[in-house]
C-alpha cells in the first residue's frame, strides 16, 4: 500500500504541475470573456462602417453623427442605413464617431484586451516590434487593437461616390488623371542650333522638348548654316529643304534631328 | 456491499484450488464481483480521461513554447494570421484542463477504494473483468507508443522533423509508458 500511496504522490505532483501549466497556457477565464467581448466590438464597428459608407453613396457627404444613420435610405426601399445604431456590449455607451474631412474618419471603442498582447502569449513570438499577422493576413489591420480606448481609422472608397469600380479601393479626392501630353524632342548633330517654329512655343535652340497638352502641328525651320556648318538634312518628319512638318498627336512622342557638315 | 470475508465455501468457486484469491460465491458476496466490475470499469475511464488530458495540455504546452518558424510563416500569411494557430487549440486546452481537474480526484479516489478493497478481499484483484480492461489498456498504449514513434519517422522522412516533433514523441511516449510498465507489473504480480 505504501509503494502505491508514493505513486500517487508522485502522480499527484505531475497533475497538479499540468493543472498550473494548462492554466498559464490558456490565459484567465476573465481575458477569454473580455477577448469575447472585443470580437462583438469589432463587429459592430464593421455595421457602422458600412452604414456611413451607405450614407455617403446616397447624400455625398459624411455624417456629422452617428444618428443620422439611422435617417431613411433613398437608395435602399425604406430602410434607414442602420436599423439600430450598435452600442458597446458591455457598457452599453455609444461608439465614438469623427468625421476627419476629406472622406476620412474614425470609430472608436474601449477594448478590454490586446491583440497583440494575446497573440503573444498565444504563440510565444514578441509582437512588440511589428505584429507577425499584421505583415501578411489579409484584414488584420482592422483587427489589431491594443488595450483601452483606441480609434480605427478609415476612408470612404471611391466606389462609395459612384464614380468607381466596386472593389475598388482608392481614397477620396480621387486623383484627377493628368490629360496625355505630346511631345516633340528637337535634336541636332551639333548643339546649339536656333529653330524657328509655326506653332506657337515651338522653336528653340537644340537639344529641345516641347510638350504640350494641345496637338502638335508645326513646321521647324532649320538655319542653312550654324556654327561654320552646313544643314545638310532633316530626319524623323517629312521634311522641304530646311523646314521639317511634325504632327505629334495622341499623347505621342516623336523625336527629329537636323544634321550639319562641315562646308 | 459485504467487506467481510466469507469463510464457508458454498455454491462453485472460481479461481485455482487453495489460492487466496479464490473467490468463493456466496449468498453474502454475490454483488462482489458486480462492485469490483463497476470500479474498475470507472476507475479506467477516469485513468484515460486523465492521461489524454494532460498528455493534451503537454502537447500545447510543447508548441507554446517550442516555436516552429515554418507553422508561424505559414499561419501569418492566413486569414485569420497567426490567431488560426491557436483558436481551436484554446477550445482543445480549456476541455482538457477541465477534464483533468475533474478526472484527477475521481481517479485518486478510486485508486485507493480498489487499493483498499484488494487488500481487504484479496479476490476482488482475480475478476476476469479487471484482467480484460488491464489487458485493453496495455495494448491501448502499446499503439500510442508505436503511433509516436511512427509518427517521428514519418516527419523526418516528411522533411519536418523538429525539435517540436521528438518532443511530441517524448509525451506520448512517456505518458504511455508508465500506463504500459505499471500494469505490465501488475500482470506479474497476479501471476505470482
């Protein structure tokens, strides 16, 4: 009886040994609650954010609160954006909206764990100089939060304003696209030769650029003689003598030269 | 239930000629061996729920703190980053803590009624229905252990053998192992 009492000590030892182990591996029954509770918090503010981006598609402008979402849709049959304006699980207060200007704004909540703190424990890998998760999986920056009051911050997309593809995740002001420019380098076998252009800011002294948003339709005019040198031809554009006909068009780029020789 | 030993042999016998084990059927101990049948039935239970428990906590605690770069690579680029680690291993951790901390005294407890009863009526050791359920477990472990090993083979020749690995294997192994030993000397004991 003896020997078996002496094993069972010893098993006791080990069990309990595994019982503090498992307790430290799977964190405090009050973490595990307040993790339940963020997760309900990141939904809710998923609902807010949909309903703001709503909003702004129909009215083109943000709200100034939270409360206008729950105004009637006109683009949605007599549904308002939200039915309900979500509120914290816990304390049951209302998450905090700002609208930032030019599309921007954030909703924020009070976060009763880490996520990176959790993940830590969770993996034994630091977080601290840069979250693993937060480098590659796919919505994790809207997932990341640390402990207390904290802000996401977002943007209206630019499918939002009915002006882009769904999908299509560019902030507003959209960039406006630059109009195509045609260009029209003049270059000469030897520098500094004086052109003369029809167009107007088409001439100049070689090598030159003209680029302009307007077509191009010129006539350069080569000197016969530049710097003890004779013009002996044109090349790149149909050319008369000394006098060279460019038509860039369609955000085109052409390149002419005139070629001189020693008399 | 009846402790006291019944001197007078009546009714058929089971068991071998003058063996102290002998049980004897009789009017007073006819539910012994029903008893003796329903704790070890119980007691085995509680011995597997308790061994799969903590080799459970074991194993986590052995990819908590044993990091395997290419399961962290492979989780971070996952949807749910490195949360798909470990969301079903919490749920597989919390049932398993929970288990051992109820198994632990229902086993203990259990551990000395049987000790207790065995020494008081050495004949309750002599039912074919412990011998069965010993016999089951041995061979229980005895897979485990082979599993473990197969298992360590199998990921050196998958290109995966770790640290992680063969310390997974020292779990399973050693778990089973002292399951396997104290009834293989237990069978000796009976034979004696």
């Amino acid at each position: 009886m003896i020997k078996n009492l002496l094993a069972l000590f010893v098993l006791s030892v080990l069990v309990f040994a595994t019982v503090g182990l498992g307790f430290y591996l799977v964190g405090s029954p009050l973490e595990t609650r307040g993790l339940k509770f963020d997760a309900l918090r990141l939904q809710d503010i998923g609902k807010i954010k949909i309903g703001i981006e709503d909003y702004y598609r129909d009215n083109k402008k943000m709200p100034v609160s939270a409360d206008q979402l729950l105004e009637k849709s006109t683009s949605l049959v007599d549904k308002p954006y939200l039915e309900k304006l979500p509120r914290d699980p816990k304390m049951s207060t209302a998450y905090e909206y700002k609208d930032l200007g030019s599309g921007k704004y954030q909703i924020c909540a009070d976060f009763e764990t880490s996520t990176e703190a959790i993940e830590e424990r969770k993996t034994g890998v630091d977080q601290s100089p840069s979250p693993l998760s937060n480098l590659y999986a796919y919505g994790s920056e809207t997932r990341l939060h640390p402990k207390g009051n904290y802000c996401y911050e977002y943007s209206i997309p630019q499918y939002s304003d009915g002006t882009g593809a769904a999908g299509q995740l560019i902030l507003l002001p959209p960039v406006a696209a630059e109009p195509p420019k045609n260009t029209l380098i003049v270059t000469s076998n030897i520098s500094g030769v004086p052109m003369t252009g029809t167009q107007a800011d088409t001439g100049g002294t070689t090598n030159y650029t003209l680029a302009m948003t307007s077509e191009i339709i010129t006539t350069i005019t080569a000197p016969s003689t530049s710097n003890g040198q004779k013009f002996t031809g044109w090349s790149g554009c149909n050319a008369v003598g000394n006098q060279c006909f460019a038509v860039v068009t369609g955000g085109a780029t052409y390149t002419v030269t005139a070629y001189y020789a020693a008399p | 239930m009846d402790d006291n030993p019944v001197q007078t042999a009546r009714g058929f016998t089971v068991g071998h000629g003058d063996d102290p084990k002998r049980f004897e059927l009789t009017k007073n101990n006819a539910n012994l061996g029903m008893w003796v049948g329903f704790l070890h039935v119980v007691f085995f239970i509680s011995l597997y729920f308790l061994a799969t428990s903590s080799a459970s906590i074991l194993h986590e605690a052995v990819n908590r703190f044993v990091k395997d770069p290419l399961e962290l690579e492979t989780a971070a680029r996952s949807y749910l980053g490195l949360f798909s680690i470990s969301s079903f291993k919490e749920y597989w951790l919390r049932y398993s803590l929970a288990s051992l901390i109820v198994s632990y005294p229902i086993f203990t407890f259990l551990f000395i009624l049987i000790k207790r009863l065995e020494m008081k009526r050495p004949e309750a050791g002599n039912f074919r229905i412990r011998h069965l359920l010993i016999y089951i477990t041995l061979t229980v472990t005895f897979i485990f252990f082979n599993y473990a090993f197969i298992k360590v083979l199998y990921a050196y020749l998958d290109g995966s053998l770790t640290m992680r690995s063969i310390l997974h294997m020292v779990v399973t192994v050693s778990i089973s192992f002292v399951i396997f030993v104290y009834y293989l000397f237990a069978i000796k004991e009976d034979r004696k």
